[in-house]
C-alpha cells in the first residue's frame, strides 16, 4: 500500500493549489454575490491544463484519470474556490464521452472540455422522479433519422455557462417497463429548451436551474455513442467520477475552514491566552480534522480503485467516499463558525459563506439515505428497502 502522491501527482496538487490561492475565497464569494462567474479562474485553469487532467491526450488532455482531476477540485477548493463545473463537465461528461462517445462526437467535444472552452452540463434529476432515475419522465421518440426529447430537469447546474447539455432520457419502447437510458448531447440553444433559475441558499457562482424541453429535435448524431445499447454503461460511467470529484471538493472545502480556524484560534486572545489552547476549542477543531483526513483516504481509495477499471469496487468505495466526504465537510465548516464566535457568520472571516455548499452535499447528488440504503443492500447483504 502506497500512500504517497506520484511526483507528478505532487507538482499537479502544489500547482493546483498555488493557482487557487492567487484568486482566493474573496474573489470567489464577491462573484457569486454579484451574479457573475468565475471566468478569470477557470480560463486559466484550462489554459494550463488543469480542467482536461483526466482527457485523453489525444484530444489535448493530460492522459490522466479521475484521482488527477480529484486533487484538482480538492485543491482548488482548500483554497476556498470550489469549482462545481469541474464534477459536471470534465467528470461527469469528459468521462462519458471519453469512453462511450463515437469517434466524431470525442472528436468535436474533448478538446474543449479539456481546454475549458466547452462546457456540458448534466441534466438527470427530475422534478418527480427525485432520487429514483428509474422512472425519468423525459422521453425521447424517434421520427424519421431524428429524435424528438420532451420533459423537465431540475437542480441543472451551470446551464447559463454551458455550450451543451447532457440530457438523459428514456426511449420510448421501454417507456412502460424496464429503464433503457439514452444520452443525447443538446446544444444550449436547441429550438424548444428553456430553462428557469432556481433561487438558491448557496454561495456560489454556479447557479442551479429547471429545464424544459419542449419536443426538442436533435439529429441522429445526437445520441451518444453508436446506438442505444451504449446508454447504460454511459450512465453508469458518469456516476462515480461524479461521486469522487463532489467528494473532493467537500474534502477541500473542509481544508479550508479547518485552515481558516486554526489560525484564528491560534491568534485570538481572549483571558490572556489563545482560545486555541481551550480543549473547547482546540478538540472539537482535531476531531473535525480526523473526520476530514479519513474521507480523503476513501476518496483516495475510490479514485484508484475506478482508474484501475475495477468498476464494481469503485462503486462502494465512491458512494462511501462521498457519504464520509459530506459528513466531515459540514461538521468541519460548522465547527469553524463555532470557533470564531460571532466573526463566524460574518463575510469577512469567509467559513459562513462554505456552509450552503457542504451542507447541500448531503443531498446531491446523492442523498446520505440513498448512500446508507446502497451499502446496506449491496455490502451488508439487506434485502432492498425501497
């Protein structure tokens, strides 16, 4: 067992984190509070090749795999810029199209993706259907050479910054039995898409929005990979990436608020002392910091195991990376407001403005409960409870 960082996984992580450091949690509140995005920060993190570290080299990527493009949204994260549209376009599609794209759409998608200039947004979560993918409203029927897409996504993120989106849907000859997804690839500005923001609890840039798609057509190059036989595997070959990448980034965002209360414990001087030498301060501060570093060995765990192509242990250790990734990161950041007393819900102390974030990756973009019924059902041996 080997717990070290490759050297080039050292420079990747160091590099990651000094980029992130140079724009900082300033930069990244004061563009989610005026509306705008953060343009600067991720230009440059595809112009150094950071967002394409998982893509192909062949299509202008790093040739990596998922535990390089974890370190960088952990990175960037511990320095307060966590990056939601890394899990969504090179995780979630990057990974998909990758794998099961046909040559063209590998081709005309992956450069983009890995240098930043494309980005496609997921779009699964439907207003009825919730956690239960299995009875996805949104249908597509063919006519002609053509397909034709009509349903509602909700909770899209970064749908206003996208190019395309990733739209699943379900054939219409499995409409009334067993799920047959189909991926479909829907320029953003696809006659019959709309889309409305969601007002959102969250500090953050990426905004979350609904979808409509109002008898969409698309062409039959549209459909992602050779035929819809690809559209299970597709699926399944987004999920964890999605899974490791949300991880990390709430490992980081730990980071980053443990860092921010520790050095305010060590400094703020209260009786004479710092208040970092109280155990009711300094203990709560260590546990969270446990909490933190064991997700990140999951984490660590569920990266390696799914670039090794061993997909079905990948799968717990990704669900259990995220469950232990989300608990650590709300426990961490709430435990850094309690130290910094009332600045802790101030702007300017910059933990108070992480919470909305951790705290909503207990329920996307899968929910703890749907976690715990997952490794009850299919690591404990529990007849399945839903």
């Amino acid at each position: 067992m080997d717990f070290d960082l490759t050297p080039e996984q050292e420079q990747l992580r160091d590099a990651v984190r000094a980029l992130g450091r140079r724009y900082g949690h300033t930069y990244f509140v004061r563009k989610a509070k005026s509306g705008e995005h953060t343009t600067e920060l991720w230009a440059e993190a595809g112009a150094l090749g950071y967002l394409g570290v998982n893509i192909p080299t062949e299509y202008g990527g790093g040739g990596g795999g998922i535990t390089e493009l974890a370190i960088v949204c952990e990175e960037l994260a511990a320095a307060g810029c966590p990056l939601l549209l890394i899990v969504v376009s090179p995780a979630i599609a990057g990974t998909i199209l990758a794998k099961h794209g046909t040559p063209a759409q590998r081709k005309q998608f992956l450069p983009g993706i890995a240098d930043g200039s494309q980005k496609i947004v997921f779009a699964i979560t439907e207003p009825e259907a919730g956690s239960n993918f299995h009875r996805l409203g949104t249908l597509a029927t063919r006519d002609g050479t053509d397909w034709v897409l009509s349903g509602r996504k909700c909770f899209i993120s970064g749908v206003d910054e996208a190019n395309h989106v990733l739209v699943v849907a379900r054939t219409a000859d499995s409409a009334t039995g067993k799920l047959r997804p189909a991926l479909f690839l829907v320029p953003i500005d696809a006659p019959g898409l709309s889309s409305s923001q969601l007002e959102m609890e969250i500090v953050s840039p990426e905004n979350q929005w609904l979808l409509y798609l109002d008898d969409v057509r698309l062409p039959a190059d549209a459909l992602v990979g050779e035929d819809l036989a690809a559209g299970l595997p597709a699926l399944f070959t987004g999920l964890n990436p999605e899974r490791i990448t949300v991880a990390a980034m709430g490992a980081g965002s730990a980071r980053y608020a443990i860092e921010r209360a520790s050095e305010y414990a060590g400094q703020r001087r209260v009786w004479g002392r710092p208040i970092g030498a109280h155990q009711g301060i300094a203990h709560p501060l260590a546990h969270a910091a446990i909490q933190v570093e064991l997700a990140r060995l999951m984490i660590a765990k569920a990266a390696a195991l799914y670039d090794a192509g061993r997909d079905l242990e990948a799968g717990v250790a990704a669900n259990m990376a995220k469950y232990a990734s989300s608990e650590a990161a709300t426990l961490a950041v709430d435990t850094a407001i309690q130290a910094h007393g009332g600045n802790g819900m101030t702007t300017e102390y910059g933990v108070a403005t992480l919470l909305g974030g951790v705290r909503a990756g207990r329920i996307a973009p899968v929910s703890r409960e749907m976690i715990l019924n997952f490794v009850a059902q299919h690591v404990l041996g529990q007849e399945k409870s839903y």
